[in-house]
C-alpha cells in the first residue's frame, strides 16, 4: 500500500503504518492484486460517518467485486462531514 502524507510517499508492507496530521492532505492506494485490511484510526466522528455513508453492508463473508468510484457522491458525502477530496492520488 502506498500512503502520501503532504510531499511524502511511502511504501508499507503488511504491519507497516503511516500517520497523517490533520488538516494535512494525505491519502492511501493500494498496489498489490490481493485484498488489503487497514486500520483507520481517528479522533472525533466525522471520518467514521463519512465511510458509513459512503459504504454498502456486505451480503455474506465473500469480499464483493470492486465497483467503480461515484465521484459527485464522494465530494458530496466529503463535504458533508467538513473534508475535501483533492483529486486522484499521485503517481
């Protein structure tokens, strides 16, 4: 998984972690062909909101196919709860 934080960019392999500030731009991609598991964590409940919206409950245990992003929705739910999506992650 490659993680920015501001300028910097940085590879983790499984156990690795990143930190981002706040109010820093930051944000994460996963590289790899296999599923990933990452551990958010947060201060306040704005975050947690944001990705309960933006999620769809699983029907069962099998991971679902990946779906292409709604961006309008995105920027809308972002907004909502005081982020902003700044655009596709860097190369």
């Amino acid at each position: 998984m490659t993680v920015v934080v501001g300028d910097s960019s940085v590879t983790l392999e499984q156990g690795g972690y990143a930190f981002g500030p706040r109010g820093t731009p930051h944000g994460f991609r996963i590289d790899g062909t296999k599923p990933a598991r990452v551990l958010l964590m947060t201060t306040g409940g704005a975050l947690a909101d944001f990705v309960l919206e933006m999620s769809e409950p699983a029907d069962g245990v099998t991971l679902t196919e990946p779906k292409d992003i709604d961006v309008p929705r995105l920027v809308a739910a972002a907004q909502k709860y005081g982020m902003s999506i700044l655009g596709p992650m860097p190369q």
